[in-house]
C-alpha cells in the first residue's frame, strides 16, 4: 500500500488544486461575461481585471501553502534528528551499562525525548493547519502510534491531546524507569521508531507539494487527470488514469 501511495502521491496535491482552479476560473469568467453590458472592449477588460484578482488571490493561497509544507518539512526533519538519536542509545549493550552510564542514559534520553515531542507537536499543529487527504491520513497513523504506547507513555507523563498534540510532565518523564524509557524510545519498534519512520513519508509529501506549488508559480498552468481522481479515488477503484488527461 506504501509503495502505491508514494508512486501517485506526486499527483494528489496537483489533482486538486487544479480542479479548485478550474473551476473558479470558469464560474468567475462565466458571471463577468452574463453580468457585463458593455462593448466588446469593456467585457474583454473586465474578464481581464478578473483574471488578475484571481491570479492575486491564488497566489495567496499558494503562499500559504508553501508556508505550512515549509513548516511541516522542517518540523519532520528536527524530529528525525532526535528520533536518529534516541535510536542509537545507549550504543552498547543494556546489561553491560555501569550505573552511572545507566544514570547519563536517562538524561540525555529524556531531553531528546522532549525535544523530540516539542517538533512532533509543531509538526501535527502544520499538517493540521494546512489539511488534504494524504495530510490527514499520516495525522490519524501518527496518532495511532501514540495510542499503542498509551500506558507505557502516560506513565511517563506524556499524554496526548484532543488534536493529537502531546503533553509533558516533564518531572514525571525525569522520574521515569531508564528500562521503560528505553523501550520506548530506544528500541525498533516502539513509539520513536514508528514515528520516525512515518515522518519520511511526511517530509516526502511535503517536498511534492513545494514542488509543486514551486512550479505552478511559474508555470501559470496545469495538466491534471479529467476524471477529476484524488489519491484515494485510485487506490480505491484500482484505475490508473492518465495524469495528463
């Protein structure tokens, strides 16, 4: 299912926002040419003034765009350098630590662990903000993750909140088991390296779309599938349409 969410991802923010401007182009230009009573010159003035207010407006909205995958691609890189961390420690067999490796363990795991949440949570707040379906399908996973460590995270003072945030008692993740904390956030498998690696598919999906914001604004332009198809349509129906149209 990845490998076929990756190989058409590239085409759901392009399907999109072309239909959005299809559109609007052709409602907008459609009520200047219904509503207008002046000569040939004025009608092709207004369609042209037209044009423009909607060519400010789009670009606004492709700012903003831009500004949330930026947020969203930069959030997701600083979580991984954390999680890249919490997952080599304690870079050596657990049974062979002394107390006092066990001792500087738990202090450094417990400040990349909330370093860690802090850019998880700026994370979650961007794909929010910025919304689509493959946004809000890697939000409910990451979500998911949290769900599956429930206890164990919630014994060390990390809860989660109702827009999937989390909140640190940072005393209580201090106080923390060093084994617990370890299976959490240092092993294969646990919270941090689910995470982790579902940050990957965020910050690819994040770099399609700036691509692709990238390129609208120069290009002006799209060729989009005419069937109108999103992401989900395909893996749903099983149909590989034409991008192109």
């Amino acid at each position: 299912m990845r490998s076929r969410i990756n190989s058409i991802i590239t085409q759901n923010r392009l399907v999109s926002r072309a239909r959005s401007r299809a559109r609007t182009q052709s409602t907008n230009i459609g009520k200047v040419l219904n509503n207008s009573t002046n000569s040939g010159n004025n009608t092709s003035k207004a369609i042209k003034n037209q044009a423009s207010q909607q060519n400010r407006e789009l670009s606004k909205a492709d700012a903003q765009a831009k500004n949330n995958f930026t947020n969203i691609k930069d959030a997701a890189q600083a979580l991984k350098g954390h999680t890249k961390k919490l997952l080599l420690m304690p870079g050596k067999d657990w049974d062979e630590l002394t107390e006092a490796e066990v001792s500087e363990f738990k202090e450094k795991a417990v400040s990349e662990a909330a370093s860690m949440i802090e850019d998880y949570n700026q994370m979650i707040k961007s794909m929010a903000k910025e919304g689509g379906r493959v946004n809000e399908l890697y939000l409910d996973q990451v979500k998911n993750y949290f769900r599956s460590s429930k206890a164990d995270l919630e014994e060390m003072g990390i809860t989660q909140s109702k827009d999937g945030t989390l909140d640190v008692n940072l005393e209580k993740l201090k106080a923390a088991d060093a084994g617990k904390l370890k299976g959490v956030f240092c092993t294969t498998g646990g919270f941090t390296d689910r995470v982790s690696k579902k940050a990957e598919d965020i910050i690819s999906n994040a770099e399609t779309n700036l691509a692709v914001i990238n390129k609208s604004q120069y290009a002006g332009n799209y060729s989009y599938n005419r069937y109108g198809s999103d992401i989900f349509d395909i893996l749903n129906s099983g149909s590989k349409y034409n991008a192109k149209g």
